[in-house]
C-alpha cells in the first residue's frame, strides 16, 4: 500500500509539474506566435488533466479527489481524503 500511495504523490507532482509548464509555454508561444510552444502548453495541459481525472483517487475509498491545487496540502506527502479523511 506504501508503494501505491508513492506512486500517487509521484504522478500528482509530475501532472503539477505539466500544468505549471504548460502556462507560460502556451503564453510565450502565443505572444511570440511560436506553434510548437503553443502546442506544447495545450498538450501539457491535457496531460494535467487526464492523470488528474484518472489517478488522483483516494487510495482508501477510491473517489476521486479534488483537481483543485492547494498548495498548503500539495506541496509536501501528507495529503487527507475530504471524503474519508483518509491521510496518505
């Protein structure tokens, strides 16, 4: 279970990772009218989305978390289920 739940912070840091690139890749790419950053910002974004709509499940009652980042909870490994209050 220890392995799971790593696996899951892991995946929540890299599709945080691929929002907070994705912003300034998809404004550069815009205002300097570069397509490829543009392309990239919008595809990171969508990688953000579909791991945060696939994987970030509480390990315990397995529904699905809240997209939303906090960055009081997210930042460091102890995060809680606001449905179970599952801590992990």
């Amino acid at each position: 279970m220890m392995g799971k739940i790593k696996n899951l912070m892991k995946l929540r840091k890299f599709s945080l990772l691929c929002l907070f690139l994705s912003i300034p890749s998809s404004f550069i790419g815009s205002i300097l009218n570069i397509t490829f950053l543009s392309i990239t910002g919008v595809s990171l974004l969508i990688i953000f989305i579909l791991i945060s709509l696939i994987f970030w499940r509480c390990p315990h009652c397995k529904k699905a978390l809240p997209i939303r980042f906090n960055i009081d909870e997210d930042i460091d490994d102890n995060y809680s289920c606001p449905y179970c209050n599952g801590k992990f």
